[in-house]
C-alpha cells in the first residue's frame, strides 16, 4: 500500500525554488507516495509572520491542520522550515486548551473550519529513513551520487521529534541517505548554523554574513556540493550565494541543490540537470 500524506510543498517551493517542486512530483512517483496537495494552504510563516503576530500565524497553521484533517491524513513536507514551524504551532495549540479554543474561534467565524489537533507533521527525511527505509531507497538510485556532499539540515532539525528517531544532538539521517545513494557526507558543524533566512527581508547583512560562513567550512571540508534539508535555506545557500561572496570577500562558489533534487537525480530523474551539475562540479572543482 502507497503512503499517504496531505502535501504541503514547504516556503517559496513555487517561487524561488520552482525546482523543488518540480522534484518532488517524480520522487513520490518513484518512492510511491500518494501526496494530496493542501490546495490552498499558506505558507507556515517561515518564522516570519509571528515576529509581527504570534496569534496570526498560529491560526493560518491551525487553518492548514483543519485542511489535512479534512483529508483524514498526516502531513508532510520536504522544508524544514514549514515542517519545523508547523510542529511547533501544532504542539503549542495541543498544549493550550484555551488559546486552541480561541484559534478555533477565528477559524469559524472565518472560514468555517475546525481544528481538533488530530494530525501530524512530518519532513521528507524522516519518512524516507523511518517509514521507507533506506534499502528501498537504495535499491531505487540508478545513478549514484558519487560527490563529497555537505548535508545541511537547517537548526529546524534540533528540535525533539523534529526528525522521527534521528538525534537531536548529532543528526546522522541525512548522512545515512548520501551513502545509501552513493555519495560520501562530510563532517562539518556547519549542518544545523542557521544563515538567518527569515531575517533575509530586514537585516540582509547579517544574513549574507551567516551563509557566506556556512558556505565557506563546507568548501574548507572539502565538498563539491551542498544539499539542503530546507527551501528556504536553499534558496540563500544559492541564489544569495554571490552577494553573499561580493559583501564578505568569502570565496563562496559551490553548488546547492535540496533534497528532492538529489533523490530525483539518483533515481534517474532529470538527466540532463543531472549532467549539467557534474560539469558545474567539475568546472568548480577545478
């Protein structure tokens, strides 16, 4: 029997990062996940939103649990960020008998919806190594990802539960994927720094500052190629990544590319993008 889960494509998955999206549609086909869109839903706030209005951002996630509710399913996400900021609201609104009243409220006089707290949240990583398993996942890479890769799984991840049975402390999922496709995960601290993505629109220096760093101990690791747990983390790792660089003076030219693009490509998904990041490696690598 497929997996089932309602869908939440994670921050800027059909913005700035149109490829996540885009990979994640073949992944589930290959890994036979029935993912039902939350047609609709906003965006979990990207810890953004609740810097403004806690209360805001707990009823637009409350309104995306009553949606998956609805469906009779569990959530998940390959963003840590929406998956993070989702579980956090979730267990806020479980533990608070008078605030998920008060959010049901909104939500009725709203939308006419209701939030029971009957869900859960789930990110892409945790389903593939604890519902999966990585022998399927294996099994299924025709084209092995064979680069020194540096995980990065955003501070989302150090949270309890965050990530199925994985370590909060020392994560070592993400590392268990790679070589189960291949690949060889550097060690490095840099894995759970934040680079600051939700301060991106008001202290910009600071965040160019933070993924100009992380960037740069992967390099000094010596990764080709940074893989991101997280869209919006992918999306400063590598479309900031030369401002990040002019701003710092930080050599800061490494591919990024998320986790559903590495799947896709190892399960023999996109070829010729697959063909283009080699020579991108190669030409960098030089």
């Amino acid at each position: 029997m497929p997996l089932k889960y309602a869908y939440h494509p994670g921050n800027v998955a059909h913005s700035g990062s149109p490829e996540v999206g885009e990979t994640m549609d073949a992944v589930a086909r290959n890994l036979g996940l029935e993912l039902t869109p939350l047609e609709g839903a906003t965006s979990c706030g990207a810890g953004i939103i609740k810097q403004a209005n806690q209360r805001l951002q707990l009823a637009l996630n409350a309104r995306t649990f009553a949606m998956a509710e609805s469906l009779g399913l569990e959530i998940l996400s390959p963003c840590a960020a929406t998956a993070g900021n989702l579980k956090q609201d979730l267990e806020k609104l479980r533990s608070d008998n008078i605030l998920m009243k008060e959010i049901n409220d909104v939500l009725f006089k709203t939308c006419g919806m209701e939030f029971t707290g009957n869900t859960e949240v789930h990110h892409l990583l945790h389903i593939l190594v604890d519902e999966i398993g990585l022998d399927k996942v294996e099994k299924l890479a025709v084209n092995k990802f064979d680069f020194r890769v540096a995980p990065y799984y955003s501070p989302y991840f150090q949270m309890e539960g965050a990530c199925g049975g994985d370590s909060v402390n020392d994560p070592e999922y993400f590392e268990k994927l790679i070589q189960s496709l291949g690949g060889r995960p550097i060690d490095w601290e840099g894995r759970v720094l934040s680079v600051g993505a939700p301060g991106i629109f008001s202290e910009e220096p600071t965040v160019l500052r933070q993924s100009a760093a992380v960037i740069s101990e992967a390099k000094e690791e010596g990764a080709d190629i940074i893989v991101s747990a997280c869209n919006l983390s992918h999306s400063i790792l590598d479309i900031y990544q030369g401002k990040a660089s002019r701003a710092t003076g930080i050599i800061t030219n490494i591919p990024v590319i998320h986790l559903t693009e590495l799947l896709s490509f190892a399960f023999g998904n996109h070829n010729t993008r697959f063909a283009q990041l080699r020579t991108r490696i190669a030409v960098i690598g030089d």
